[in-house]
C-alpha cells in the first residue's frame, strides 16, 4: 500500500461517538436514495471500506439478510465492529479488516447481490484495480454495484491532491494549520458565493448522517486521492459487464458522485 496514508480510523473513532439514531436516520435516508430499499431487504450486502460502519448498520437496519463489512484501516475496522456490537452483535453481520487490493483476502469473501463502496475506492492508491476488484464481489446478473468516488476538475482536483500529500507528510502542528487554512477558505468562498454558513454546518448531518467536523479532517487529509469525471467511470464499468441505473452528480464543486450499476449477462466475477 501507499506509504503517506491519511490516518482514516482515528477520524472514524472520534466520530463514531457521536452515533446517534438522527445520523443512523439520515445514513437510511442516504442509502435509500440510491438503492430502494425493496432491493436492499433480504439482500446480502458487501460494505468495501466500512468507515465507522455506520452505512452497514444502515443496511442491516433496512433489513439486509447479511452483511460484510471492511476496511483496511485497523481502527476503522474496530469502529465499525463497535457500531455492531451496539446493534447487539448481529450474526448476520460480519466485520473483517482487509484490503481491496488484496485478491487472497478478496476470495475469502462471498460474492454479493450488492456491493457497496462509498468515498473508498480513491483512497486506495489504484483507483481502477481497486473499482474492477470491486466489481467482481457481485453475485451475478442483476447484482448491484454502487461506488461513490470523487468528480475530476480541471485544476481544483490537482490542488486539492497537493493539500492532501502535504497534510500527510506534515507534523501535527503544521496539519492544524493547514486545516484550518483550508477551512477559513471554504468560508470566504461560501462568504463570496452568499451561501449560508451556520445553518448548512447545523444541518450537516442530512449528508448521509455524516459530521462536518470529521468531514473536514477527510477533505484536506484524504490521501491516497484520486478522481475521475462521471464519463471516465462509466467507461471503465460498463465494459466489466454493468448497465448504469442511476448517477447522482456530486453537491460540491469536486466532491464525490455517485454511481449505480447493474452487473448483466455479460458480467464475469
Ligand atoms: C472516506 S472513508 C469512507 C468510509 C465509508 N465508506 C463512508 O461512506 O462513510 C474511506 C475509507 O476507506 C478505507 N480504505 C482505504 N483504502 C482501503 C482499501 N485498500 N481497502 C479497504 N478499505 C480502504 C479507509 O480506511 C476509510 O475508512
């Protein structure tokens, strides 16, 4: 794996405390707008880079006949298993630490109907391997495939990449300034476009039950980063045997979009 990584499970640890049913709610809501919850009921779930876990309790709460989660990150890992050990420790919920780009740790796994991987498959260092090792956990025919990964634009995107490495690379000291540099900017751009600032930080948590606090620490410290434009994506998946079914373009300028596949009679695990 790459050598400067962003320390994603110690943000996780941090947030998962802060778990509550309002973010569990709001995960369902974000889940469910992107695959019905029709679908995702009786459905085994594959949660590739589970995070604080809180989208595999999502899952598990809309009621999913099994999950897995994952995350490479030792301390995500644990989260995530916290956040099901507080769901009462279903057994139809397992929790594993591994690596996507990792095919003897990926062949243990069983396929499933669908696979799920939000903010994860950019971090990895090798973007495409890691979206075509994805792909190949579906099921079969009619299996689902949903990724969220990070819209490419000309000159922010390479900027934002240079602000990441360079929080990484840093001492502790020098990461609170860049964050909070990176924050007062964000500021003062919402300040010039007159966009509120208060309310939408408030009301952060209608984003997928997510915190804009750990989502800062995320944005300037996400590295491994990479990105690609909503056409380059599309391209890549289709021919590994998907039709598209939905894409929901990022809110922000370079964040993430999200894609829906459906794997057809072409796909091959
Ligand atoms: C931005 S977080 C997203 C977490 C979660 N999916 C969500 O939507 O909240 C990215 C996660 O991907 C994990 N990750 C990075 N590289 C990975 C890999 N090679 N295999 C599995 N997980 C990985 C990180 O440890 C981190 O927890």
């Amino acid at each position: 794996m790459n050598e400067a990584r962003f320390e994603f499970g110690d943000n996780w640890k941090r947030y998962a405390a802060h778990i509550d049913e309002t973010k569990i709610n709001e995960s369902i809501r974000g889940l469910s707008t992107l695959i019905s919850p029709d679908t995702i009921r009786g459905c085994t779930f594959l949660d590739i880079g589970s995070g604080s876990g809180l989208h595999s309790l999502a899952a598990y709460r809309i009621g999913a006949k099994s999950i897995i989660s994952f995350d490479y990150d030792a301390n995500s890992a644990e989260c995530t298993q916290a956040v099901r050990e507080k769901e009462g420790s279903p057994p139809n919920w397992t929790v594993l630490r591994g690596s996507v780009l990792d095919p003897e740790f990926m062949s243990t796994l069983s396929r499933a109907d669908i696979v799920y991987s939000w903010g994860v498959l950019h971090h990895t260092g090798q973007m495409w391997e890691a979206i075509r090792q994805a792909s190949r956990q579906c099921a079969g025919p009619g299996s689902i495939l949903c990724i969220g990964i990070y819209n490419r634009k000309p000159v922010i995107s390479k900027l934002i990449k240079g602000i990441k490495f360079t929080y990484v690379k840093s001492p502790k000291p020098v990461k609170s300034i860049i964050k909070w540099l990176y924050w007062a900017t964000t500021i003062l751009y919402r300040l010039a476009r007159r966009k509120p600032i208060v309310e939408d930080i408030r009301s952060y948590h209608t984003k997928r039950g997510m915190d804009y606090w750990r989502d800062l620490e995320d944005w300037v410290g996400g590295y491994p980063f990479e990105c690609a434009t909503a056409a380059e994506i599309v391209s890549f998946v289709l021919p590994l045997g998907f039709d598209l079914i939905k894409i929901n373009p990022a809110q922000s300028y370079a964040g993430v979009s999200e894609y829906v596949f459906r794997a057809n009679a072409q796909f091959r695990s």
